[in-house]
C-alpha cells in the first residue's frame, strides 16, 4: 500500500481512484491506533465540504469527524446582536453581512429590527458599508464586523483609511486559536487530532498551532477545501496520530505559510487587541474576541454612540428557545441529528438556533445537504 | 464566508487592483496582501480585498476548486457556491 506521505505528493483533486487510496490509508492508520479516535474541525467551509461530498460515508467506524466552533457567526452572543438591533432601533443604520441577518439576539434579530422600520443594509465587503456612509452623510453608519481573523484583517485595513465621520465599527469578530484551546479543554469529548482552516491560517500561518499541538499532545493538520485535501489532511492526521507525534503538518501549502501573512498581521493587531468574551452556547473564552484598541475609540460604536441595549434584551426570551442544542453542536458533544428541532421547528427559514443561520453553521449545511453520501463509488 | 476566492489582477492603481473573477471584473483592495503584487498575478480575495499571492505554479490548482463550487447546475441551494459567489460580489463593480 502507498504511504500518505506519497500520496500526498502526487495529490490531484478529484480524482476516485486517489480519494479510495486516501481512504484506505485512513483506515490503515484508525485500524493501527486500534479505538476509536475522534477528530475536530474548526471551519464551515470546511464542512460545507464534507457534507457536500459526503466524505463522512468513506472514514471508517472508528473515526468520528467532529465539526467543532468553525462558525463566526454562530458563536456571536445574543447580547452582541442586542447592541446592532438596538442601534438599529436609535435610528442608526447598521451594514452587515448576509448571515448576521438573521441572527437572534436574546429576542430579536437585525431583520427583525429592518421589518420595524430601522436601516439595515447588507453588504458583502466593509469597504461597502464605508461607501453607504459616505452616500447618507446623514446617518451614522455603523458595520457590524463579524467573522474570524481571516475577516477582521479586512475590517483593520479599513480603520486605517480615511473614513467619513459618520462611521464606526461594532466588532463582534474572533479569534480561531483561542477557540480550539476551550474545545482542547472539554472534558467529555475526546478529541485527539485537529484539523486547521485553511484560510484562517492563511493570515496567522501554520506555526501559530505549534504550541498549541505541544501542550495539548494533539496533532494538527493545516487543510484546503477540496475533497482531497480534506481527505489527505486527515490521512496524514491519522497517520501522526498512530506515530504520537503532536506536530503541525501544512497539507494546504499553496495558501498557507509558517509565517502567514505577515503585513496583515500587523495591520490586525494594530488595530485590534484580544479580549476575553462569551461565545454562544459555548464558554467565555479567554482571548477570544477581537476589539478595536483605544486609539481607535473614534470609530469603536460602542465608545461612540450610547448604546443602550435595555429596550431589546430579553433574557427570558433567550431560554425560551430551549431544546435547541447548538451549544453542544459547537464542542462536539452532539450533531444536528440529535437535536430534536433539526428540520422539524427549526429550519433555514425560521431559524430557532444560530447554527441554522448561517452558511457555515452545521446544522444549515446538513439541513442543505442532507449529509448525504456522494462520493460517486468511493468506498463501496 | 471565510472562503476567498481567486482571481487574475488585469490592472493595478495604488492599493487598488481590478481583478477577474471567472470573467466578472472587481475592484479589490491591495491594503493586506502578503507579497507585491504585479498584473497577471492571482490573488485570494476574501470581502473585497486580496490576502494572498497565490503561487503561479499553484494557480492551476486553487482555480480547479472553485471551477467545480460554482458548477452547480441542477443543485436546489448550493451554500458553497452561495459563498462563492458573495465573495465575488464583495468587490466594487468594474465597467
């Protein structure tokens, strides 16, 4: 049998005949560990991946692949979402991306806010909202910054231009590492191996998990968003597991470098700082929310505009979405098929749960996807 | 939404470069790219602004992924494709 190592140098994409040679070293290497082993990633791209081509039908029974906090918007807090819709409800107008939309605060969402009357607008770059704020030089144009560091690098880049007067930035953005050291923690999941994202990694580079493989025992694996990679990523994941070696291995190596990149680096951390902040359903993770520093209180909404949240928090109301198990969903503890909402109360178009939100959430991919094999003859 | 997407820079002025994204032209932003960046280069855009040079020898590659998400003839809801596609939209229009 070829060796992952090799198959790696010869990886093309799509190709059957590769992805079988993949999983049968998977299997090799699950069979030499000889447990069952369990596996987390931490991207919904990522998923959108494995649901779409039904690679969970190919691992073997003793591999359970774990879709772990791999979703910015999902983890939002309801709190966070208040401060939007209550800005929207001043009369602010808020500019987000498409998936924040939707998104429940403790009661309501930004489009609910948008069906009250409040300016909402969606756009798909920061760049835009700065373009609506200079096009209502009436309104104080806030951008709800939402997503990983991948996205934060963007919204940093903009700080640092000249911008109108008129604009400001409520962050609600986060920082991957310091997730996956609160899933490393959980004690009733037994994660032994982590798969990294692709494009996150692109900004922070691969060495950023060295200490984080180091302390946990847990390789890591930097992986692409083919299904080959993905399949390739955890070949080799399985494979350093079987020899118990905690390294970093960059499967993704035409995007992602030791270093990353490093001018956004600087540009994100010139602007931000970590701060410690509560994820949906998850824990406070430590270091795990990126706020603007303070010398850019001018363009920080929350330093700059009053936002008083007390007319649309409703804590109350957030316990009433109760059976809705996103939390566990997000640390690996359950999937959307154990969640007695899945499909039935809670669907794309009436969301009860962050996780069927978003694009990237699990529960809105198997809920699309059906989790359905499609690997076109692999594995049988 | 963390995605990205590459594209071919036609043009270059200042921070700004219009790109080809499988024959839609964009404006992105040059602010966070990891290297400088010429015409004919690939870049990763991801909301509006390129974060990687990809490689020339791995153009090839990255390009054969995103062929596939956006061949979704037939799919009811693609949520790859969907991203894909916001991505592109993320960049300002170029005539």
């Amino acid at each position: 049998m070829t060796a992952p190592r090799d198959l790696f140098a010869e990886l093309k994409f799509r190709d059957p005949a590769r992805a079988r040679a993949l999983a049968d070293a998977i299997r090799h290497n699950v069979d030499a560990i000889g447990r069952k082993v369990s596996v987390m990633h931490v991207c919904g791209s990522h998923e959108q991946a494995i649901a779409r081509f039904g690679l969970r039908a190919v691992l073997p029974e003793g591999l359970e692949l774990i879709m772990g906090p791999g979703c910015p918007v999902c983890v939002t807090d309801g709190p966070e979402v208040d401060q939007a819709v209550a800005l929207a409800a001043q009369g602010a107008r808020v500019c987000t991306y498409g998936d924040m939309l939707r998104l429940p605060g403790t009661a309501r969402s930004l489009a609910d806010a948008k069906a009250e009357g409040g300016k909402v607008d969606v756009v798909y770059s920061v760049a835009q909202a700065v373009e609506l704020a200079q096009k209502h030089p009436q309104d104080e144009v806030v951008f709800l910054g939402s997503g990983f560091e991948t996205t934060a690098v963007a919204t940093a880049a903009i700080a640092l231009t000249e911008l109108p007067g008129n604009f400001s930035v409520l962050s609600v953005h986060k920082y991957v590492p310091a997730a996956m050291e609160i899933v490393s923690e959980i004690e009733d999941t037994n994660i032994e191996g982590y798969i990294a994202a692709g494009h996150a990694a692109t900004i922070t580079g691969w060495g950023i998990f060295e200490p984080f493989a180091r302390r946990t025992g847990s390789p890591v694996v930097v992986a692409g968003f083919e299904p080959l990679d993905i399949l390739a990523a955890i070949a080799k994941l399985t494979e350093l597991m079987v020899e118990k070696r905690p390294e970093v291995f960059n499967a993704y190596p035409r995007c992602v470098t030791k270093e990353g990149n490093v001018p956004a680096q600087k540009v994100l951390w010139k602007v931000f700082r970590q701060v410690t902040g509560t994820w949906r359903g998850i824990a406070t993770v430590k270091d795990g929310n990126l706020d603007l520093r303070e010398e850019w209180a001018r363009i920080d909404a929350r330093k700059r505009l009053s936002v008083d949240t007390s007319g649309v928090r409703d804590d109350a109301a957030a316990e009433e979405a109760k059976g809705c198990i996103c939390g566990a969903i997000m640390l690996g503890r359950g999937k959307p098929t154990d969640c007695a909402l899945f499909g039935r109360t809670c669907v794309p178009e009436s969301p009860v749960g962050a996780c069927m939100v978003s694009s990237e959430g699990q529960c809105r991919i198997w809920h699309t996807y059906g989790g359905a094999p499609d690997l076109r003859g692999v594995g049988t | 939404m963390c995605l990205g997407v590459p594209g071919k820079v036609l043009a270059i002025d200042g921070l700004s470069a219009t790109v080809d994204f499988f024959g839609v032209k964009k404006e992105l932003r040059l602010d966070i790219v990891d290297e400088p960046v010429q015409v004919g280069d690939y870049v990763l855009n991801h909301v509006g602004f390129a974060i990687r040079r990809i490689p020339p020898e791995e153009v090839q590659e990255t390009l054969a992924l995103f062929d596939q998400i956006l061949d979704v003839t037939g799919a009811k809801e693609d949520l790859m494709a969907a991203d894909v596609r916001g991505e592109i939209a993320a960049g300002k229009d170029k005539p």
